[in-house]
C-alpha cells in the first residue's frame, strides 16, 4: 500500500476545460487558442488560461506555449480524470456497474504486509470490510487497456478508510474497492483493492487484500494472468436502513455498467 500523496486535485471547472481540450484534439497533442478555449467555457481568455496552467501543475495536461497560442497534451493522468468523469454517467444512466480489469501477478516491495497490520488501518478494516485481512496485499501488474480504464474506479461506490495520526505522522486515507478476483475457472469474491487517496501514481499496479493469503487461495504464481471484477460496495459497519437504501436505489436503476476491459 503506497504513501497518498497530498496534491489537491482540479476543481470541476479545471475538468471542464480538459474535456473541451479532449473534444478539440482527442487524446493526441493540439493546438490551443485561450480565446477559443474561453469562449467555449464561457470565460474570458484570463480564466481559460488560469485553468490550462491548473490542468499542468496537476500533471493532466503538458503544454508548449508558441507565439499564436500553445500546444496542448492530455497525460495518462487526464485521460484517468476524464475516464472518471465518464463512469460517473455511465452510473447515472446505466444499471449493474462493474469494471473489469486484467493483468498478471507481480511481486512486491513488502510494503503491503507493513501497512495493513499498523493498527489505525487494522481496526478500520475490521470494522468497515467486515474482516481481518491477511498481513500482505497481492500486487497486479494491469495490461496497457487497463492501466487507462482504472480511471473508472472513481466512479464506483467504496469503502472509506480514514486518515489517521500515529506517533510520529499522520497515515493517509484510502478508499478499498469491492473486487471479485478471477484467475481460470477460479473466483475468490471477498477481496478489496486498496488505492490510497489523492495520488496518480503507480496506476500500472493494483494492491489486493483478502482474509486470505490469495497465492494460496487460487494457486497464483508471478505471472499468472488474473481478471479484477470491480463493482459497488458498501460498509460492513453501515446500519441496516442504510444498507436497505442502497439496495432499494440499485434496483430502482441508480446503481452498478458492465466496463470489460481487454
């Protein structure tokens, strides 16, 4: 589980300019007139520039700014927001939300075994997933395809795990995804994926955890090529009208779109 960083993220009107910059030259780099890009946003030149040099220090865009305007990039990091975006109305306008993710089995730092038994972590995921997991998290390596649709995970419902002061610093928060992890004719379904909050990197990696050690589990071995079927989930600790309520909106329409990801 890595360290969250604290970089605040864009605010909707920074993404609102990604997007139009998206429509206006795909993923690919394009030239961008600010007078342009405001009178699309309905700003003036000042506010579309403002939001272009905010989409750069939060590493969604790059930019080369020439004499008649500025060329424009959208990262791997944009596409991820704007793929957020899109799973957003995908879960407003569809029904039965999942994402599946592929990619192999990897090795890991040891970090994982680290952070998941300190105790502020440890007691929350007692309480919040409704088990104790096993000291280690399973490290996925996602394939190119999946590495860009991880950006949909924001858009699926999670389980919060607090930030929290220890003795000598403060432990970042995370959110743990509810996964169904699939490798041949095998399944282990009480499995989370733990992304820790307000970070873009190692999007190429997933950390799972488990009740139990998942190598053992599903016999896995470095390499052994595995499916990461990501779907709504809620709190183990919710109180049960909450619990009934959600369920109630999920089969009213308002709940999990099938994304299957090559």
């Amino acid at each position: 589980m890595a360290e969250a960083t604290s970089t605040a993220d864009p605010d909707p009107a920074a993404i609102a300019a990604l997007k139009h910059v998206g429509l206006v030259g795909g993923l690919s780099e394009t030239k961008v007139s600010c007078a342009a890009l405001g009178d699309r946003l309905d700003a003036s030149t000042q506010t579309a520039s403002r939001r272009l040099q905010t989409l750069e220090s939060a590493g969604y865009v790059e930019r080369d700014v020439v004499g008649d305007g500025q060329w424009v990039r959208v990262t791997d990091a944009g596409e991820a927001a704007l793929r957020a975006e899109y799973a957003d109305y995908r879960r407003l306008f569809e029904t039965d939300v999942e994402l599946v993710l592929r990619g192999a089995v990897t090795g890991g730092m040891g970090e994982g075994r680290h952070y998941i038994t300190l105790s502020g972590y440890a007691e929350q995921f007692r309480s919040r997933l409704g088990y104790e997991p096993f000291p280690g998290t399973l490290n996925v390596d996602l394939s190119a395809e999946s590495v860009r649709r991880r950006g949909e995970m924001a858009g699926i419902d999670a389980v919060p795990i607090d930030a929290w002061e220890g003795e000598d610093r403060t432990y970042g928060a995370a959110s743990c995804y509810g996964v169904t992890l699939v490798a041949g004719d095998e399944r282990y379904e009480e499995v989370h994926a733990i992304v820790p909050d307000r970070t873009h990197h190692d999007d190429d990696q997933l950390e799972l955890i488990a009740p139990e050690r998942l190598r053992d589990a599903l016999d896995l071995d470095d390499g052994d090529a595995v499916e990461v079927r990501v779907a709504a989930t809620s709190r183990a600790d919710a109180p049960e009208d909450e619990a009934e309520s959600e369920s109630e909106s999920e089969e009213s329409g308002a709940g999990p779109v099938e994304t299957e990801v090559a």
